[in-house]
C-alpha cells in the first residue's frame, strides 16, 4: 500500500491528474476514512458522500454567519463609532481577540473589548475560551 500511495504522489507530483476540490476536505473525518478503504464505483460513491457533507456544514457555518449579520445590523451606533468595522472584522475572522481587532481598527484594546462587550450582548459573538483573561470570541 505504501508503494502505491508513493507512486501516486509521483503521478501527480509529475502534472497527472487533478487535485481533489476543498469541499472534500471540509467533510468530517470519518467519511475521509471510511473512503481509505473503498476503490471504483464504491470510492466515487463515498467521494460524492464527503462533498455532500461538506457542502451542508457549509451552509449551516453560512446561515450562522448571516444570523450574526442580522443581529449586528440591528446595534445603534453613532457617526464616529467603530462598531460598523468591528463587526466586519468578526464576521470575516474565525477568531477574534480584543488586541487583534485593536490592531486591526487602530483603536486601544480597552476600546476593542467594549465593542467586543456589545457584540457579545448582542448575541453577534460568543466568547471561546471560558476564561476571564486572554478571551477570544467567535460567531456562533
């Protein structure tokens, strides 16, 4: 098995085939090993399974995505506020830290957490780590 996953690898290292699409990786690991074991129609059958999957995860993370928009559409701000780009950066960003976003708008970090604050209170982002320090949020 070791010598076909080389010659493989030497195929396509050479400018044979094509690389599998990105929808593939993003489906659960289980499917990528159940397809370890599978060749022919029960491997195309089992590829199309992992993109399938993949495809649905992408939708569901999209839908949590706009819902966060939603609710941050609905924050008052002022003319000079910073919210509007503070919550631009957290819908485009996996994970957010007040330093990051400080740097990121060029503002102070205790002025990045209380945007931070508002977004949390606002249902936007939810806070990872579970800690009281170092905290770092996400979209939910």
């Amino acid at each position: 098995m070791d010598g076909l996953s080389l010659a493989a690898c030497l195929w396509r290292d050479a400018g044979f085939g094509r690389d599998i699409a990105l929808p593939f990786w993003s489906a659960p690991v289980q499917l990528h090993h159940r397809l370890a074991l599978r060749v022919g129609a029960e491997w195309q059958a089992g590829f199309l399974a992992c993109v399938a999957a993949a495809a649905r995860a992408a939708r569901e993370e999209l839908a949590g995505l706009q819902r966060a928009e939603a609710a941050g559409a609905t924050l008052a701000h002022t003319t000079r506020s910073q919210l509007p780009r503070a919550l631009d950066h957290v819908l485009r960003t996996p994970v957010v830290t007040a330093r990051g976003l400080a740097e990121d708008l060029s503002i102070t970090p205790q002025a990045a957490f209380r945007l931070l604050r508002q977004l949390t209170a606002a249902g936007v982002i939810r806070e990872a780590t579970g800690r009281a320090a170092w905290r770092a949020f996400t979209t939910p």
